[in-house]
C-alpha cells in the first residue's frame, strides 16, 4: 500500500508540474475572439487531461525501474502475479468516460463559436492564388485587408477563384477552407483591437507561404469612418480609382508589389510605366500602354527576365478595365 501511496502522490504532483510547464510556454497566441474563449477552454483541459496521462505513464515506470530493480547478486525469480480484473474493467470505463466527455465538450465548443447573430454584418471573401480580397456589400468597398468592427459578429462568406485555400487567423483560433465553386461560412466577433494576419493554411501553390493579408480590428467608430473614407473612394469614378479597384478585385497585389521591393513571384509596378524591362529572351522592351495591355491579356508573350515561366494567367478585361489599370500603374512613382 506504501508504494501505492507514494506513486499517487508522485503522479498529482507531476502532473502539477508538466501542467505549469506546459501553461508558462504559451502555446497559444492571444485570443482576439469570442470565438477563441470556448476553444481555449477545451484546450487547457485538454492539457491537464495530457498533463495527468504523462504523469500516470512516466511517474510509475521510472518508480518500478529505481524501487523494484534487481538487486546486485540477487538470481531469484520475480513474483508471480495474476491479472486483475478489477484494474482491466477500470482502465477501460476510465477512458470511454474521459472520451465522452471530451466529446461533449467538443459538441459544445462548436455550437458556441457557430452560434448565428441576426444582425452579423455580411463581408465576402475571395481567396486566389496568392491573395486575399474582401468586399464589403452594403456599401460596395473592396480591400486587399479586412477591417473589422469591435465586439461585433461578422459573417464571411468565402469562395475560391481556383484551388482550394483555407482561411486562418490565429488569433480568433477558427480555421475555414475555401472550395471553389461553394460557399463557405466563417462567423467571428473580434474581442480585441489590434492587426493580425490572415493566413492559407492548405498548401495551393509555389507562393503559397506569402498568400496572407493584414486584418485589422478597430472601434466601431473608427471603423466605420475607414468604411466612410473607402465608399467616397469607391464613388468618385476616375480612371486611375477605378483601376485601383479593378487591381484589388482581381487579386493583382498578391503578386505584384507596389513598391520598390518586387516580391518572388512577379515584378514590382512601382515605376514600371516609361522604364525598360529585360525580357527571358535577352532584348528589352518600354513598358508603355501597348506592353502592359500584352502582358494583361497575354503574359507568356513577353516574359520578363528571372521571372520565367510565367505563371500569371490571362486575364479578360475590356480596353476600357485596362486602360483603367495602365493608368493607376502610372501613378506608381
């Protein structure tokens, strides 16, 4: 009974211990979502139910490998010992009753980050190879970041231009795929204001490691004047706005940069208008109106040296969308 004792006692106290252990790593980012409370409710104890099971394995063996070791000299036989009924029937209810209660537990979890709010506001979200883009219906915004309101529920209904993708912020812990030609839903109310990331967490590509965007949860106040700023925006109907919004919509910016920085996949547009660009061939060529209207509709024609092959696809515009997005990229200076 001595040994009993000891071990039980050796075994809370581990258990103590590696949960401590566990806790003080910080194995989750911070919870930015109401979402996130249930989640992580189950997950710590998920923990102290791993903390227990680790003790309950290791804290015995290594006791029976220094208590019960044979002794120098010491030929005998071990003692001879039957099974025992008793501990077969409880180490078999024990964990059919931990299983179910996970389970129930789990059920639970789900139907409180599922739990639909009437007046969640409706965002649509378009993942391509390799971005993201989100519009906004009521008021007919598009962004390449997703602004969010605090304490508010939101309903993203997603779909896939081409591969399947997979919608991940983890700091609201709740993970969605993206399927093309289907709609999937992700309901989130952001708890916590601040900017995260927005990650694809299915493999769909050569870049698919930078397919992420910014997501950034605000006061509603000052939510809702960003929303005010982007609808004038999105109203006043010049070219080189219009052009913004058409390079937004289709997913430009997932590969193409901005700035002075070109990113892996494709060249930077900033002051690509009126400068020379190398070709895979060994010539060059003036991106004027004419070239990047070619590299719209045909972009193997022309491929850009260190960026060959091409892997953008042929995009159907009009002369009139393009035209629109020759002259947003002429403001790139």
């Amino acid at each position: 009974m001595r040994h009993f004792v000891v071990v039980g006692v050796l075994v809370i106290l581990v258990a103590g211990l590696t949960y401590i252990g566990l806790d003080s790593l910080g194995l989750m980012p911070i919870a930015a979502s109401a979402q996130a409370i249930p989640i992580d409710w189950m997950w710590n104890w998920q923990v102290v139910a791993i903390s227990f099971l680790f003790s309950l394995i290791i804290v015995p063996m290594i006791y029976s490998m220094i208590v019960f070791r044979r002794r120098k000299g010491d030929t005998t036989d071990a003692e001879h010992i039957e099974g025992n009924t008793n501990l077969e029937i409880a180490w078999t209810v024990l964990p059919l009753f931990l299983v179910l209660t996970f389970a129930y537990m789990g059920a639970f979890s789900l139907g409180e980050m599922r739990r639909a709010d009437p007046n969640a506001m409706i965002i649509k979200v378009s993942g391509q190879q390799w971005t993201w883009t989100f519009e906004y219906p009521e008021t007919g915004v598009v962004s390449s970041e997703l602004h969010l309101p605090l304490n508010r529920q939101v309903l993203l209904m997603m779909e896939s231009k081409d591969v399947i993708h997979s919608f991940w912020v983890p700091e609201f812990r709740v993970k969605q795929d993206v399927v093309p030609g289907r709609i999937t839903e992700y309901r989130i109310t952001p708890s916590l204001v601040g900017t995260y990331m927005v990650r694809c967490a299915e493999i769909c590509g050569t870049s698919h490691a930078y397919m992420e965007s910014r997501v950034i949860v605000d006061d509603v106040a000052i939510f809702e004047a960003w929303m005010d700023e982007q609808a004038e925006l999105a109203a006043i109907k010049t070219p080189e706005g219009m052009g913004k919004q058409l390079v937004t919509a289709n997913g430009c910016l997932g590969c193409h940069s901005i700035t002075s920085v070109s990113l892996a996949t494709a060249p930077t547009w900033f002051g690509l208008y009126g400068a020379e660009v190398p070709l895979a061939d060994g010539t060059t060529v003036i991106s004027d109106d004419a070239y990047i209207a070619e590299s719209i509709l045909a972009p193997k024609a022309k491929e850009v040296a260190g960026y060959s092959p091409t892997i953008m696809p042929a995009f159907t515009l009009t002369d009139e969308e393009i035209a629109h997005i020759i002259a947003y990229i002429k403001t790139l200076k």
